[in-house]
C-alpha cells in the first residue's frame, strides 16, 4: 500500500485541493502510467485498443511510423476464439 498524491473539488464550484488517496500495490496485471501533466489546456492520450491477434500487425505499423495513437493490447481478447 502506498499513498498517492491527488488533487479534487468537492463540487463543480470549489476549488481544487490538494489530498492523497491509499493505493494498493501494483500486480502483474496493473499497467503504471505516470501522468506528468492532467486536467489543464485539453492534453490528453488518445489510445487505439486492438486485440491481441493484433499484435503483430501492430508491430508493422510502428515499424511503417503508421501510428496515430498508442496501442493497448485488450488483454480479454486472448479469452476470445
């Protein structure tokens, strides 16, 4: 368990305000991402999610500079036929 920095209003009207939140420790299926910058001038991830029968395909087009957004592999889809 670890204790994590946050920053949260308690309504559409109040201010921000510094906190922290109890966090449990990652596993082996948690992905850590470190937010360095979050919430001002509309920054934001945009992720394209394939299936893991993807992967390769995925691979090509890194390789080809062919990618607009990150990939995440939706790990459910190793369940699917």
């Amino acid at each position: 368990m670890f204790i994590a920095k946050a920053y949260s209003a308690a309504s559409a009207t109040s201010p921000l305000a510094s906190g922290s939140i109890p966090r449990r420790d990652p596993t082996e299926h948690d992905v850590q991402v470190e937010i360095l910058f979050c919430g001002r001038h509309n920054i934001t991830a945009d992720v394209e999610i394939i299936p893991i029968q993807k992967v390769n395909e995925a691979c090509e087009r890194l390789l080809k500079s062919d990618v607009k957004y990150r990939f995440s592999i939706d790990m459910a889809s190793l369940k699917s036929k």
